[in-house]
C-alpha cells in the first residue's frame, strides 16, 4: 500500500536543477583549467576562478544532502542521489587540488601534453553538462545516456594515452638533468588524468542509474 501511495505522489524535482547547477560549476571549472594550462591568464586569476566554481559547488552539495534528508518524496533513490553529487563533488574537488599543486610547486609553464589534457577536461566536462539533464525523463533519454557516457569514456581512454605520453617527453627531457622537474612534472600529469577520471565516474554513477529505473 505504502509503495502505491508513493507512485502516486509528486517527486521533488529541485534535484535536478542541483545537478544541472553543479554541472555547470565543473564546466566552467574545466574552462578556466585549461586557460590556465594554455597560458592564458595568470595563475592567481585562473586559480581564484576554479576554487570559487569549487566553492559554489560544495553549497549545491551542502543544499542536495539537507534536501535529501527533507524531501519526503526523492525522484530516484536516496542513497543513489547522495552518490550522484558526491562524485560530481569530487571532480570540482580534483581540479582544486590539481591548482594546488600547482601552487606549491610554483609551476609557471606548461608542458604540451598537459595543455592537450586541459583540453580533453573541457570536452568530458561539456559532455557531462549534456548528460545529466537526461535523468529528467531518464526512461525515455536512456539511450542517449549511454551513448554519452560512452563518449566521456573514450575521452578518458584519449586522456589516458596523452598522460602517458606526456609522461615519456618529460622522462626523455630529464632523464640526466633535473630529476625534481620529472617529479614535479609527474605529479601534476597525474592530477590532471585524475579529473577525467572523476568526469568518468559521474557518468558511470548516471549510467548506473538510468539502468536501475528502466
């Protein structure tokens, strides 16, 4: 009985517009990423644009888990909403740290291949922006949905090989040099393939749900 009565009840559709909200947060997160990595702007200007996109994006998160615990009628699972903008949380998140890193080790250029990263950032970002809107009618927009998330993984497998071969150009050019440039270099290579990786596990995390509800 209890289940019917639900069926019948509307759903809270303020979800989607924090999904849609944060989404939009990561895409401009990605955009001034890769300015930065393009060496365009200042590393202050462009760091202060990407931990302010961060900021926004923990108040949706904040405003999601207090909706999750008001709303009395969620349009999918809870626990599959509180999962859902976790992981968005942690691709803006990854961003920040990529910043700080960068910060810290006072890195002022950029090499090609981490340029062409900035670049594969932006593309899973735009691509999940195009994503989450379909969870509005998800029954419906379900093969859409996997054929984006398919996209965002290509562009990660795409990510993955630019990673590597980034990481060859800078051993190969420091190899019997500066040791500490190869670490510091690694470090923010593997900070970068890590926000597509996050990109990719939103995807996964929307595909998931799309399956679950048809």
């Amino acid at each position: 009985m209890l289940g019917w009565f639900q069926a019948i009840l509307p759903k809270e559709e303020k979800f989607y517009d924090f999904f849609e909200a944060h989404a939009a947060t990561l895409v401009a997160g990605a955009t001034a990423l890769h300015s930065l990595l393009a060496g365009e702007g200042d590393l202050e200007s462009r760091s202060a644009e990407i931990f302010a996109e961060e900021h926004k994006a923990d108040l949706i998160t904040a405003e999601v888990m207090l909706a999750v615990r008001r709303t009395f009628i969620t349009p999918f699972d809870r626990s599959d909403i509180k999962e859902l903008i976790a992981s968005m949380d942690d691709a803006i998140d990854q961003m920040k740290k990529t910043v700080k890193a960068i910060r810290l080790y006072e890195v002022q250029s950029f090499e090609p291949a981490m340029a062409e990263l900035g670049v594969t950032i932006v593309e899973a970002a735009t691509k999940l922006a195009e994503l989450v809107p379909l969870l509005r009618a998800m029954s419906r927009n379900s093969a859409h949905v996997n054929a984006l998330a398919e996209e965002i993984s290509n562009i990660e497998e795409r990510s993955d090989e630019v990673h590597i071969k980034g990481l060859k150009e800078l051993f190969q050019r420091h190899r019997s040099g500066d040791v500490m440039a190869f670490i510091v270099g690694a470090e923010i290579f593997d900070h970068l393939e890590k926000v597509v990786d996050r990109f990719e596990d939103v995807a996964n995390r929307v595909s998931g749900i799309v399956i679950e509800h048809l």
